[in-house]
C-alpha cells in the first residue's frame, strides 16, 4: 500500500453534524437567489449547497458585452465557451446572493480575462509575461502611453474597468484591483511542471484564480474582511482555493486530455500528476482526484466551522464562510455540467 501525504497537512475527526454550517436564525435573510436541485446530477461531487443568482440573465449580459468586445478586436479568433452553463451562468452560480450590478461587473471582467487566456495561447512566455504587465498596468491605472502593437493593443479592453469598479464602490475596489495585479504577475510565472500532487496543489491556489475569485465575491457581497479577520481566515482561505483548484483540474480534463500537445502540457493538470507520482492509469488517479476534494471540501467545513465560532457568529464572518461554501459548490456544479467542460453533454 503506497502512504500518501495530504496536501493540507491536517487531520480532522468530523463528527456526524460537522458537515453543516449552522447559522444562527437571526442572521439569516432572504436571498436573492434559488437553490439547485443536485440530485440528478451525480457528475457533481461537492457536499456544498448550489445556488444560482435570480438575475442570472442580466448578469449573463455582462459575459456577452465581454465576448462582443473581444471578437470585435480579435475577429479571426475562435473563443471557447466559457461562463455560460445550462442551469447558469457561472458568476450567477459561484456569487448568488451577491449585489446583481456588482456580480455583472465581475463577470465582464472575468470574462474577459478568460477570453484573454484564450488569445494568449499561442503567444511565447516572454512575449505573455509583457503583455500580462500591459493588462495589469491598464486595470490599476498604471499604463503608461506607448506605441500602440499588438502586443499592448489588447489591453485597451481593460481600461475601463477600475474606472467602472471604482465609481460602484470606491472603498472595495482596491482590494479586487490587487488580486487582478496579482493574479496577473504570477500566472506566467511557473515555468517546469510539478512532480508531487502536495505542491502542484499549493500552486493551483494561485495560477486558478481563487484569489480573484475570493475578492470579487467579498465584493459583489458588500463584505471587506478586516485584517485581523483576514489573518484568521488564512487557513479556511487556502483550503478552500485547493477545492476550487482540483475541482477544475477534475473537469477540465475531460477536454485537455485531448488537447495536450506534449507530455509537459499534459502535467498542468492534477490528474496526471497524480499518475505518475503513485504509477496509477487515469481511470484511478481520476478516482484518487474525487476523493482528494472531497477531502479538502470537509476540511474546508471543518476551518469555516472553527473560524465562525472563533468570531462569535459575527454576521461578517458567518456571511463570508457561507458564501464561500456557495461559490464552491457553484464552482462544482457549473464545471460539472458545463459545455465547457462537457462539450459532448
């Protein structure tokens, strides 16, 4: 039997009630969003309730503007399908009680970062690392003019954003601008595939976007952990961001198994990683994969459990916790039975 070490490094005993978030009554209120009926779907493996926003067409809207942009500049560009899902939008899924203009916005922006990533293909490393810093400097304001190319041409698509962010809500901006900063300056930054699932784990917290993902659900929320709740939150944070990054490593295979051109593209995803590090075929290391977030997700529980009665159910707190369950299991769900993922379905 081969002994495997978990990537988080800890070790809960969950009793029978462990799994549910218990909010108090009082905090409770009514949501701007419907539950999902998960049962007959049993492609979704998360144990997180699913939601999807009441408005998921008019934030639906904001992916649109977002693709229309983008084909208008790139015309000979074929765009994958990206956010749209049959039972919502993934924006609408992920953030569902969020404030609807705030959730439209974010999810033009996102996007428009995905459609990005798309064009960015077939672009070298040195030439991405250049344009990513193009992008980055447009949405923080910090572009200087240059001679326009086609390198930095792109990133005029951006520059309205922190405009637009910033007139929603001034005060909650900076903190979505600096995890699109981020985001940006480290995407590229990881040259050689990992060998052991434990570290290619930590670096999908990052390279999936979980801190973009976190920030702009604070925000469409009206929520801005403080720092002292921030720090406190780190442990929750890190365990949620292995969910949502194992989780797309799960589905996305379903299609980048087909599409990888080499050996070393083929490691950018949990999956194989796993292969060669415990000599499994993929049938199993795809079974091993279910059962490592499933893991993660109760571990998950387990912290936010911890952290809401560390906090004394404050309803900052409590929200938060909650919401990232939502949009963990929103993240399960829309990957599950999206036509990006499952083109065939």
């Amino acid at each position: 039997m081969t002994q495997i070490t978990i990537t988080s490094g800890l070790t809960i005993q969950a009793d029978k009630h462990s799994s549910l978030l218990r909010i108090p009554r009082s905090l409770k209120r009514k949501p701007s969003s419907v539950k999902v009926k998960t049962a007959s779907h049993p492609q979704s493996i998360t144990t997180f309730p699913v939601r999807v926003h009441k408005e998921d067409s008019q934030i639906n809207q904001g992916a649109l503007n977002a693709r229309k942009n983008f084909k208008d500049f790139t015309r000979n560009t074929e765009f994958r399908s990206h956010s749209a899902g049959p039972h919502g939008n993934f924006f609408s899924t992920c953030w569902p009680n969020g404030k609807t203009e705030r959730v439209k916005l974010s999810t033009e922006i996102i996007e428009s970062l995905w459609l990005y990533d798309d064009v960015m293909e077939d672009v070298d490393h040195a030439g991405a690392v250049e344009v990513h810093a193009s992008v980055r400097d447009t949405l923080t304001g910090a572009q200087k003019s240059t001679k326009p190319n086609k390198k930095n041409m792109i990133a005029t698509l951006f520059k309205d954003f922190g405009t637009r962010l910033n007139q929603m809500d001034k005060h909650g901006a900076p903190k979505v601008l600096a995890s699109l900063k981020s985001y940006l300056d480290n995407y590229d930054s990881q040259k050689t595939p990992f060998n052991t699932i434990q570290k290619y784990t930590e670096y999908r917290i990052l390279n999936v976007g979980y801190g973009i993902m976190d920030s702009f659900m604070q925000w469409t929320m009206g929520l801005q952990l403080n720092e002292a709740e921030t720090d406190e939150a780190h442990n929750f944070y890190m365990s949620a961001g292995r969910v949502m990054g194992l989780t797309n490593d799960l589905y996305s295979w379903n299609v980048e198994r087909t599409e990888a051109i080499d050996a070393a593209d083929r490691k950018w995803n949990a999956v194989p990683v796993i292969m060669q590090q415990y000599d499994l075929n993929e049938e199993d290391a795809n079974v091993f994969l279910r059962g490592l977030i499933v893991h993660h997700e109760q571990v998950t529980r387990e912290l936010g459990q911890v952290l809401v009665r560390r906090f004394g159910y404050s309803p900052t707190m409590t929200k938060y916790v909650e919401s990232v369950g939502l949009m963990l299991g929103g993240n399960c769900f829309w990957s599950a039975t999206c036509p990006r993922y499952n083109p065939a379905s």
